[in-house]
C-alpha cells in the first residue's frame, strides 16, 4: 500500500515537472529550429555547397573526440540521488583538462586527418572548431545540474541566445566572403555566449572540492554510456565520411543538408525531449506502471509528430528544397524523399533510448547501436563503392529502422507491453498518415491536370502542405481524440508552469 502511494505522488509530482520541461524544451526546439533553418537558407544562397561538405567534416573529425569530453561524468550527475555538490565539484576539476588535452590532439592531427579523409582543406577548420571542445567542457557540470533539476528554463534561454548570435555572426561573415569560416566562427561564438548564460542562470557556486574516490564511482557508471556514444556517433557519421571519401564534398553537402531536414524531429524534437525523458524515467525507475505509462505515451506522440513531417517530404521534395535552399538543390529530391524514412525511425529511437537509459540498460543501448553500425558500414560503403548517394540513403534508413525496431523490442519486454498495445496505440496515427498521403497526391494530380505547372514553388507548397495537415489532423481527431487534447496540454503555456519548477 505504501508503495502504491509513493508511485501516485511521485507520478503526479513527476507528470508537473515533466510536462514544464516538455515545454521549454518544444520552445527551445521550436525556437533554435527557426533560427538554424532561416540562417541557413540565407546560407545556402550565398555558400557554395562545397563550404557545408568541409564543414560536415571537420565536425566528423570534432564529433570523433568530443565523445570523450565529458565520460559519461555527466549522466551519472543525472542518476546520482546524493553528494550531488560534491560531484558537480569533483567533475569541474576533470573536465576542462580532458577538453584541453582532447583540443590538442585535433589541433596535432589535423593535417593527418584531413589528408586521410582525401580532402587537406578541412584541416585547419578541424583545428580551429577543436576549442569548441575547451568551451563545452566548461558548460557540462552546469548543464547535468539543470537536467537533473530538470530546469530546461534555463537551457532554453540560453541556447537561443547562443543561436541568435550564432545566426547573426554566420550571416555577416558568409556576406563578406569569407567562405566556410563563417560557419566556423559563428559556432564558437554561439558556446561563448550559451555557457556564460548558463552559469549565471543557475547561480551554482562551485566549493571547488574534490573526491578522487568520488570521480571513479562516476568514470565506472558512465564507461557504459560513453560505450554506446561512441557507435552512436559512428552510426551518425559512418554513411558522411563514406560519401566524402568515395563521393566528394558536393554530393556530401547534398546528403548532409537532405539529411538534417528529414531528421529535423529527430534533431530538434525528439533530442530535447530526451533531456527531459531520461531523469524522467531515471527517477522513475523503481515504479514499473509509472514506466510503462510514460513510455507507451511518449512512443504514441512522437509518432504522431513525425509522421505527418515525413510524408510531406517524401510527397513535396522538391518543392520544399526549392523553397528552402534555391533551384541548384532539387536535384537532392530523391535523396530527401528516401530519408524521410529516416527521420521517423530515428525519432522514435529517441524514446527508445532515454526510456533504457533511464532503466539502467545502457549495454542494451549499446548493442542495438552495434547492429545498426554494422549494417549501415556494410550497407553504404557498398552503395559508395558503386556511385549511388541514393544507395546509400536506402542503407541508412534500412539500419534505422531495424535498430528502432531491436529497441521497441527490448523496451517492451522490459515494462511488459504486448505488441498488440502498441499496435492499438499508433494505428490512429498510421491511418491519419495514408489520409494525408491520399489528399495530397489527389491534389497533385488534379493541379497537373489544371495545367498548374507555372504555379510558384511557394504557393505550390502552402496548397499541397495546407491540404495533407489538415487532412491529418482530420483522421487525429477522429480516430484518436484524447491525443490531441494531450498535446494541446503540453504546448498551452500556463501561468501554473512556474510551479511545475518549485515541484
């Protein structure tokens, strides 16, 4: 009985804050997506797309590395239920040397790097991002207490203040033809400005202690995590370095910029709700229901999200990278349509991941990212080998899909959900999606025969997008009502919120 009540109140206790921190965090979404895609639609006018494939690579290179920059020291500050000053201490002490000795070792190798990736231009780039890594590690003690506090607040008002001066500072540069350094720079100048924020934001004094004893207990939690990051960032940058090295910066731009678009819920979405999802399900871990609960209805939303995002990309493609980014990349349709697969497999994947982590199967996390690894390394190389960017699209969304596939398993034995439950919980949105698909072909078609060839790709795209949403939301509300009002609770900001971070 006592454990019956303790669920209830830490249910509701944890449905207050988790809902205030989905809505900052849609907020920050929201908001560093607007700025992100308008920069670069700006940027892609007056960037060659050269420029973006040299700098998808230095971040290969930056990524490489920056998965050591914290160890997992991070998420064990999130796990941990007490000395929680004394290890934000112990791991201020850590971190910024381990960023320091990781900045310099890009800063040894890059030449070595750059000549290896077939492409010595993207060397001197890769030294100067390399402090990027000396900043963060500043940033990550404060940014793990206000996870764990789930103060997502102050995240919010501090990475898009990094944006806008990141927006503004890439745009000015790009102007003045500095080229690919005005990515560059604008993205340092972005973490200045986040971490300082931050900091003042949360008001944490460091007593500057340290705890050898401490460090180790979180080195040995976080060795697991930092395991699954580094196939994870294999996983997100096998199918880029394969199609730089046998493809070339031109194609590699292509990819990347398809790619970031079709995983735009994936990327911005879903990524920011896992940094609510995972103290979340982390403190609710001990309470089976509570789980199981929170891991059906966050599956279910971001289906229903990412859904609708996907078939407009895979019907309007070359529509929208008109729109967006000018003529000279529609000939990327194809590759767009491909990884609009992508985008929903990986954004369920999220839910996934946070709701394992969360249970303490970071080695499960692990092993599904290894599976993905290997047929995505298997897959585009292959499809490299033979000329084929869109072969190698097909390779990553088939690696996608079954990881997300491995990972509902793995969640579903771990809470008990039948696959009929899940089944019952997403058909509405799977429905409302060939609803949508439906009404906007049959648009298209009836434009073709109107002769509506000369319609401006602006236009064109508002009837097509205007159509298929409103065809969604139709069979949303139909079949699956409660879902919804749900999400219309989540998004509605109320004067209430304030006390969700008092909870």
């Amino acid at each position: 009985m006592r454990c019956d009540a303790w669920g209830v109140e830490m249910s509701a206790s944890l449905r207050t804050r988790t809902i205030s921190g989905l809505r900052w965090t849609l907020l920050n979404a929201v908001g560093e997506k607007v700025l992100s895609f308008g920069t670069t639609v700006v940027l892609a006018r007056i960037l060659d797309p050269a420029h973006f494939g040299i700098y998808a690579l230095a971040f290969v290179a930056i990524d490489s590395l920056g998965i050591f920059k914290n160890l997992g020291v991070d998420a064990a500050i999130i796990q941990r239920k007490d000395r929680i000053e004394e290890a934000a201490d112990t791991a201020l002490f850590i971190l910024p040397v381990i960023g320091t000795v990781l900045c310099a070792l890009l800063y040894v190798s890059a030449p070595m790097v750059g000549t290896w990736m077939g492409h010595p231009e993207v060397s001197r780039p890769i030294q100067i991002l390399g402090f990027s890594l000396i900043l963060m590690s500043l940033g990550n003690v404060s940014s793990a207490l206000i996870q764990r506090a789930m103060r997502f607040d102050i995240r919010t008002v501090a990475n898009l203040a990094g944006m806008v001066v990141y927006a503004a500072v890439a745009i000015a540069l790009a102007r003045r033809g500095v080229g690919v350094w005005s990515l560059v720079i604008a993205y340092l100048l972005r973490w200045v400005v986040t971490i300082p924020v931050q900091w003042v934001m949360l008001g944490w004094v460091p007593t500057w202690r340290f705890d050898g004893a401490l460090l180790r207990e979180m080195i040995h939690f976080g060795k697991y995590v930092v395991g699954a990051w580094i196939i994870g960032f294999m996983v997100s940058n096998l199918d880029k370095m394969v199609i730089g090295r046998w493809l070339g910066t031109t194609a590699l731009g292509y990819y990347s910029l398809c790619l970031g678009l079709s995983n735009i819920a994936a990327s911005q979405l879903s990524s920011r709700i896992y940094q609510v999802a995972f103290p979340a399900f982390s403190e609710a871990q001990h309470a089976p229901d509570v789980v199981r609960s929170g891991f059906l209805k966050l599956t279910k939303y971001l289906f229903v999200c990412a859904l609708p995002i996907a078939v407009l990309f895979a019907l309007a493609p070359a529509e929208l990278l008109h729109l967006a980014y000018g003529p000279n990349w529609v000939v990327a349709a194809g590759i767009l349509q491909v990884l609009a697969i992508d985008g929903v497999a990986e954004t369920v994947r999220t839910v996934v991941d946070s709701a394992l982590m969360g249970c303490g199967r970071s080695r499960a996390v692990f092993a599904i990212n290894l599976v993905q690894l290997i047929v995505l390394g298997v897959g585009s190389v292959s499809m490299a080998m033979r000329g084929s960017i869109l072969g190698v699209a097909w390779a990553a969304v088939v690696a996608s899909c079954l990881s997300c596939g491995l990972g509902l398993g793995a969640m579903m034995r771990q809470v008990g959900v039948r696959p009929h439950e899940l089944v019952r919980d997403l058909w509405p949105a799977g429905l409302s999606t060939l609803l949508m698909a439906g009404a906007m072909m049959l648009v298209r078609h009836h434009l073709m025969l109107a002769g509506g060839t000369l319609i401006l790709a602006a236009g064109w795209l508002i009837v097509l997008a205007g159509v298929g949403v409103l065809a969604y939301l139709g069979g949303i509300l139909c079949w699956d009502r409660p879902v919804a009002h749900d999400l219309l609770h989540v998004l509605r900001l109320r004067a209430s919120s304030a006390s969700g971070h008092s909870s």
